[in-house]
C-alpha cells in the first residue's frame, strides 16, 4: 500500500481517519492523498432551490454562487490543515477538491489509490440515523479499492482480528491482513464462526499456513452462533483493535432480505473495520 486516500470533511471522525491515515503511511512509507469533496446536493439539492427555481427567483443564482464559493474556502482551510499534518509527520502527500456526490467522487478519486480511509460517519452527522454514515455506507459498497473505515477515535492497533470462513471475499480480507500484519509487526487472530458444511479445522490451517508464509504470529479462535453477532461481541470485549472481513459479498436485494454479516458489524462495532475486496 502505497496510495492512501483519506476523505476529509473537517468532522471529529474524519480526523481520526487522518490520524490512521497518518499512522500507516508513516510504517507503510506511503504518500497519502487528502480528499475533500464540495457537495453537490448541499449547492444544487436544497428545498431553496426547489422553490426559487420554480418561482424564477434570480437571487437564488447569487445565493448559490455564494453557498459554493463558501464551501470552496472551508475545504481549501481543511485541506490546508491536512498539508501542514502531512509536512509535520515528514510524509508526501497532495489534495484534491472536486465538486459532486461526495460518495461518486470518493469512489472515482480511489481509482489511482491502494485503499480508502474515512469515519464511520461524517459532518452531518447529528441528521443522520443509526450508527454508519451514508456516505460511508455508499463508499463501502461501491468504492473499487480496500476501506478503512474509521472510530470517532484514534488508537494505534496492536491486536488485531481477521474473520475468515473460506469464501473468496474473506480470503481478500486474509491478503490484506497478511500484507498489513507483515509490514506493521503485528500478531494476527484469525476466528472462524462454525456454520452448516464448514470444517473449521481445514478453514483456520489454510489461514494459519497462508499467514505463516508472511512470518506473521497467528493464533485462531472457533465461535459457534450467528456469525455477525459473535464478530461484534469479540470486538466489543476490547481485546481486539483492528477487524479485517470481506467487503458485501451479495447483491444489494439479497442483502435486504437476508441480511449482511459486514452491514451489521460496520453499524454496531466501534473499532477500525478494513473491508477487503
């Protein structure tokens, strides 16, 4: 990884994100990309423009013009920020600004990027429901490239937890933690949760002699019980800093009806979470 695009929108999550941003890239020897997008929806998608547009309201046009310089100016200050950490933590970096849909334009700028880094939620936060912003949940669907997604908070991981049951997106989120376990020194656990037609012994040995091939110290764990709520519960006894799980393995009606086992631990963990694809 040596690529980091971190989504920058001056919100408390979003600087947590640049501070695991700032702490990969610096063991990682990475040049990280600060993002921030001026959005669309908050210029053209407001019910003042709805109703100054079908009224012929000219002033709506200065007011527009205004709303955009003034979001151009807030991002060029967050933006400017990002720098000054950058030169501070002695890492390369450089910044974008494009205006769109903020998930649209995240997802396009992570084409030239290894992974994508943002909050669990974002400034606008306090209008939002549940616990996983929508546009972190858009990126996490849609984005081409490995995310991180971000707690409120920052800590540096030094345990940290792969779910793995074999299928081929857990074993891109096996990669990923072996590539990143590898070149951080960390030990990694791997824990499988005991389903219908799974051997649990073949699945942790292909994992153990996957990771062991990288030198990295494993140690597995076998759960029983639906596999999303006992993900949740290990990473909420504390003892793990850091989950690696495949991204959406399913269509998005499929999700809807059956449920998502990466939905549900992105909404109810408060730890890292990195979606491999």
């Amino acid at each position: 990884m040596k690529r980091i695009l971190v989504a920058l929108d001056g919100s408390q999550h979003a600087a947590a994100a640049l501070d695991y941003t700032l702490w990969l890239a610096g063991r990682l020897q990475a040049g990280v990309v600060g993002l921030h997008v001026v959005d669309i929806v908050s210029i053209e998608g407001s019910f003042l423009h709805d109703v100054s547009g079908s009224l012929g309201f000219e002033p709506y046009l200065d007011f527009s013009s205004k709303m955009r310089d003034a979001l151009q100016e807030r991002g060029r200050v967050i933006l400017e920020l990002f720098e000054k950490r950058c030169r501070e933590a002695g890492i390369t970096s450089s910044t974008a600004m494009p205006i769109g849909v903020v998930a649209n334009e995240i997802c396009d700028q992570a084409r030239t990027a290894d992974v994508i880094v943002l909050g669990h939620r974002g400034i606008n936060e306090r209008f939002s429901t549940g616990l996983l912003g929508s546009t972190t949940e858009s990126v996490a669907r849609k984005a081409p490239r490995p995310v991180l997604v971000s707690p409120q908070t920052f800590a540096p991981s030094t345990r940290p937890l792969l779910a793995y049951d074999g299928s081929q997106r857990a074993s891109a989120a096996l990669h990923a933690a072996a590539d990143l376990a590898s070149a951080l020194g960390l030990p990694l656990t791997v824990v499988h949760v005991e389903r219908a037609g799974s051997d649990p012994d073949v699945v942790l040995a292909e994992a153990r002699q996957y990771l062991e091939s990288y030198g990295v110290a494993v140690q597995t764990r076998r759960l029983t019980g639906p596999p999303h709520q006992r993900i949740v519960d290990v990473m909420h006894d504390g003892e793990y800093d850091l989950l690696f799980i495949g991204a959406y393995g399913h269509s998005r009606i499929i999700e809807m009806v059956l449920g998502s086992t990466t939905e549900f631990v992105l909404r109810n963990t408060l730890r890292p979470v990195f979606l491999a694809r």
